[in-house]
C-alpha cells in the first residue's frame, strides 16, 4: 500500500502510465464506470477548495465508488482539537482511500503514516498539491503532444504558488525544458527550488520581469493568481495582486500553438476575453484534473492489495536536534508529533521530513 504526498512519489514511468489511462478513460468512459463499485473515498478538506473537492467526488462518482467527507475544518472534529493522525485512524475505519486537503504543510504526510488506507495529498499550504500537478502534465501532453523539449513560461506568485513548484519539480525529469519565470522581486521563485530543482537537475532558465519580453519564446505560458491567504501583510497582497494581466494585447507575438494554463481560480490574472482563444486551456486542465484522479485512484486501490506499507522517507532521518521553524507546519500543532529531520546531501542541509523546511 502507498499514498501520494509528492509529484516525485512517482516515477515518470508512473506519471506516462496514469497519462495513458486518463486518455484511455476519456475515450472509453463506459469501460471504467464499475471500477470502483462498493468502495468510498473520504474527502477530508480542512481548507476551501472547489474544483480539487469536486474533481475528485466526480472522479470516484464516475468509477461507480461512493464519497463521504466533509468541506471545511469547522464541520469535522478538528474543531474539538481531534488531531490528524487521529482523524486519519478512524477514516481509515469507514473508506478505502483518503483525499486530504489541509492548510498546514505536512499534515497528508502525517495522516498516510496513521492511516491504514492509502492517503492522497490534494494541497497542503504552500507545500504540494501534486494531483494539480498531474493534470497540468496531461494538459501539456494533450495540447503539444509531448512532454520535453519545451519552454515553458510561469507567471505571478512564483514564491506561494504550491502548484508552480510542483509542476516545475515534475517537468525537471523530462528532456530539454526550458523555464522562463516571470514575477516581480518580491514573488520569485524561492531559492531552495532554484537549487535543488533547476541547479541540480542543469534546467535552463531565467528570470525576467515582463511578460512581453518572453511570450514570443514560450510554447506553454502558466498563469497563477496571487496567494492572497499565504501573506502576512495584506497591504503586500493588494499592492502586487494585479501585477499580471493576460490580455489579448499581449498575445499579438505569442505562437499559434501556444497553450495558456492557470490552477484556478483565477481572480484578475486572465482576462475573459482570452476565453474563446484556443490556446485557452484552463477549463480543459479542469477536466484533465478529474480524469487523472480517476486513473491515481484506480492505482492506489489496485495496489493498496498489497498490505506492506510503503514509507516515501528514505535514508536516515535526525530526531530532536532541530526544530522547524515553519509556522504552517504540522508540527505546530499537531499533538506529541516528533520533530525529524532528513539530510539533504545535495545541499549540505537538514530539512523537515513533514514540511521540507530547512533546519536553522
């Protein structure tokens, strides 16, 4: 049995064969209907959301399973202070697979290494949210026809945008992509994902602080919204959430073939003109969200028949020598949970097993 926290928890090998399905279910819907027939995922979100929730209902609606859960931490026992790895033992008493959502980075991990069901990370804090990630790659794969020898351009939040990191940590084992990161100095994409992404897996990238300088290059331009619920300072917030505006005007160089994305939601990033261009595929990642969830689900399930459970921690991890200095991480708050520390050789540093801090 396995969860998936992390994009890298899967192999590309892994990733092409979840691409192959969600195409395969997109082609053959009535093939999958009774896949999942007598079994319930638990749809544990701590933080809003509305497609990732609905994506994955749908996806196990769609695979003839049935959903339990609840939308917000004020409707479950989090409220009373029932801790994670709490909740995650008795959910894993009523469901066969979990989707969790939490505002707290880490709090999926605690919850797969409690949970004797597999656990999947739909978003924690600024973290990961590797379920976006996937259906960014089928996205790309559906509109250009491969997954290398792109470039591919993010613009906005680079610092909180959870999905940009991991999207970026996905197409780094793939061959030949370039990366343009378009963002003002105070919304950069953080060093640590510099170095231990894009310096050590040799990508090739630059930052820029305009968009027009770039768009002629770009074979995929990612949008994102600024992350208004990760700033401390909501005056920061309001001065930069309109530095980015897509616009038909700025398109005029762009290729033909070019594939516009975005998370969503979006707020004033992309304007509605931009709806009825074709290279608009926003709403169509909507759709590729639900159709990869459907193929990870049937993965997870098939090889949760495998009692052995599967620790994604490799190599040896420190306890008690360091605390994370991470506000949103689990270990703030969750109850008697063990600070750990893993050594990340690359970078000559200690960082959170939970949260991926580095130790200071």
């Amino acid at each position: 049995m396995r969860s998936v926290i992390d994009i890298v928890d899967l192999t590309v090998e892994e990733i092409d064969a979840l691409i192959a399905t969600a195409n395969d279910i997109n082609d053959n819907p009535a093939k999958y209907a009774e896949k999942c027939k007598g079994k319930k995922i638990a749809t544990l979100f701590f933080e809003p959301s509305t497609r990732t929730r609905l994506s994955f209902e749908a996806a196990m609606l769609e695979l003839g399973g049935s959903v339990i859960g609840f939308s917000s931490a004020s409707s479950s026992s989090a409220s009373k202070g029932e801790s994670v790895a709490d909740t995650s033992k008795v959910i894993s008493c009523y469901a066969d697979i979990i989707a969790m959502r939490h505002y707290q980075e880490g709090a999926p991990y605690v919850a797969s290494v409690n949970a004797s069901i597999p656990v999947i990370n739909a978003g924690d804090g600024g973290h990961c949210h590797p379920t976006q990630t996937l259906a960014d790659l089928l996205t790309i794969s559906r509109e250009n026809g491969r997954l290398d020898n792109l470039t591919v351009g993010f613009c906005g939040d680079l610092k909180y945008g959870r999905t940009v990191h991991s999207l970026i940590n996905a197409l780094s084992r793939y061959k030949n992509i370039k990366i343009v990161l378009i963002s003002p100095e105070e919304l950069k994409l953080p060093k640590y994902v510099k170095d231990e992404v894009l310096d050590r897996c040799n990508m090739q990238y630059v930052e820029v602080c305009e968009m027009e300088d770039v768009m002629p290059q770009l074979d995929v331009l990612y949008m994102t919204r600024v992350q208004g619920e990760r700033f401390a300072d909501q005056n920061e917030y309001l001065r930069l959430r309109d530095r980015y505006i897509l616009t038909p005007d700025k398109l005029v160089n762009a290729k033909k073939e070019l594939s516009i994305l975005h998370p969503l939601p979006r707020v004033n990033e992309i304007s509605v003109k931009i709806d009825d261009d074709p290279r608009a595929c926003y709403f169509k990642q909507v759709k590729n969200g639900k159709l990869m969830r459907m193929a990870l689900i049937l993965k997870l399930l098939e090889e949760a028949k495998n009692p052995v459970k599967v620790d994604r921690i490799s190599g040896d991890v420190v306890k008690g020598k360091f605390v994370c200095p991470n506000h949103r991480c689990i270990t703030t708050t969750e109850q008697e949970l063990e600070q750990a520390f893993k050594y990340d050789k690359d970078n000559n540093v200690y960082r959170c097993i939970y949260c991926e801090t580095e130790a200071r």
